[in-house]
C-alpha cells in the first residue's frame, strides 16, 4: 500500500473538484487503513479511500511512493506482480497490464464531466458489446457501483469509478477459478490509485495518455532491440540456406539430351522393302538371261 500525505476531501463522502488550496489537511492513509481493517465497505457504497485525484495531495511528488508512474495514473503493484505492455500500430503504449499468477488487469483514465454518471453510461454498453460476443453477462454492485461481468472461454470484470474530471475503468482477465483471488488484487489496487488528469480541456472519453518510466521504457527498447537482432539473424540464416540449395542445385549434374529414337515400325517397312527390291533385281536379272 502507497502512502503520502493527503488533504481532506471526503467528507461526507462528497469528492469536490479538484482544487489546489483546498482544505485542511490529514493523514488519509492512516485514516483509511483503519476503516479497512474495522468496516469492509458495503456493495455499491463508495469506498472510504481512492482513487484519488492528485489534487488531494499536499505535495503531488508524494503520490509517486511506492505507485508505478504511468503518466495520467499511477498505480500500486502487488507484491510479485510484473507488467505487460501493449502497443497501437503506430508503436505508442495504449494499454498497461500489471500480471499476477492469479491472471492480470489494467487500470485506464478517461476524460469525463464535472457531474458524475459517466461510467453507467460505459457499462451499459460494455454489457451490449458482451451480449453481442454471446458472452454471459451479468451486472454486480461492487464497492464503487456496478460491476460488469463477462463469461465466455475466459472470465472478465469492468469495474468504472468517476471522479472529479476523470473516469477510470479497470479491467480485470482472468479465468472463473482464479478470478476471486484476482479480483481482491485489482480492487487494492485500484483503491489506492492516483489520477493526474491536468487542466487541459478533453472531450469526454478521451482516454489520458499513458507514459511509461523511463526505466521501463529502456528495458522494452532493449528487448525489442534484441528481439530485432534475433530476427536480422533468422533471416540471414534463411538467405544463406536458399543461397546455398541454389548452388547444390547449379552443381548437380545436367542430364544430356538423348538422340532421337528410330520408329520400330517404320525400320520394318524400309527393311521389307529391301529385300523385296532384291528379289525383285534377282528375278529381273534371271529373267534377261
């Protein structure tokens, strides 16, 4: 669980907009980790915790402790859990899956009104768009609202939060034995996740960019660096295979092109008619005599 120093903007269950001199501030963590441990929050109640803006932190660099970065949120990583990304055809990070033993799920903000209600709207039509792939849905009240589910070959769960500015959806992949397990993973996580939306004007469902850490980003250029390298190497193995069948090919051989065959039948024909040539020179030649 991340830690840092939070302002007090939950009162009475109500999230302002974010406002950088808001009130009075108060060691969220501390506070939040007691109602954790003494009243579980009820089904389709708000959770007595995050996601939190970044607003909400008396020194925004706070909210990096112990949160993988990815730019527009910043996530806790379970203990052993490791991350999987996912690029667009232009070769830009779209989505980033933190991967445990029990399966895997992303956490990704959107853009979204001041006034709340915008998730309702996506769940309806992740359910629609479920239906449609003749999954088995159904919808449950989880600690932030309805939940979304999809049964098929695999077990998927949406889970949407709004916030002050933003949505976050998290999805959550994993098979039907393990996807309690994963379920508890994805909602700890999400409860303690960070949201840097900015100022920028967006349209609604614009989804906030995702920046790796620089350090992540190095170990993936130096895997896809060594990966091109394997492939270079592949490929010069197959040019050299061809080029070297192509000259066994050049040095085999060429058979020698056979002489016409003579036609039996015709052989036949002109030896008959020799002979009876002959005979016939013999009979002329014994005639005149």
């Amino acid at each position: 669980m991340a830690f840092g120093r939070r302002k007090r903007q939950r009162d009475n269950g109500a999230v302002p907009d974010p406002v950088p001199d808001a009130a009075v501030a108060a060691d969220g963590a501390v506070e939040r980790e007691v109602v954790e441990q003494t009243a579980p929050p009820a089904a389709g109640g708000d959770l007595e915790g995050g996601p939190f803006d970044i607003e909400e932190f008396d020194k925004p660099e706070e909210a990096e402790q112990a949160r993988l970065d990815l730019g527009s949120v910043l996530i806790p990583m379970p203990s052993g859990a490791q991350i999987q990304v996912e690029f667009n055809q232009t070769g830009v990070p779209n989505a980033i899956w933190v991967v445990t033993p029990n399966g895997r799920f992303t956490v990704a903000a959107y853009a979204a009104p001041k006034s709340p209600g915008l998730w309702r709207e996506v769940a309806a039509e992740l359910a629609e768009a479920l239906r449609n792939d003749n999954a088995a849905v159904s919808i449950e009240d989880g600690p932030w609202g309805r939940e979304v589910i999809g049964v098929g070959a695999g077990a998927v769960r949406f889970i949407g939060v709004d916030g002050p500015r933003w949505m976050i959806r998290c999805v959550v992949n994993g098979t039907p034995q393990s996807m309690p397990a994963l379920l508890a993973q994805a909602r700890e996580a999400l409860a303690d996740t960070v949201v840097r939306r900015g100022d920028t004007p967006m349209p609604v469902r614009t989804p906030l960019q995702v920046q790796l850490p620089e350090q992540l980003a190095a170990q993936l250029r130096a895997a896809q660096a060594q990966q091109a390298k394997q492939m270079q190497a592949q490929q010069a193995m197959l040019a050299a295979q061809q080029a070297m069948f192509a000259q066994q090919q050049r040095q085999q051989p060429q058979p020698q092109p056979q002489p016409p065959q003579q036609d039996d039948s015709e052989g036949e024909r002109r030896d008959a008619s020799g002979s009876a040539m002959q005979q016939l020179r013999g009979t002329s030649s014994t005639t005149g005599g």
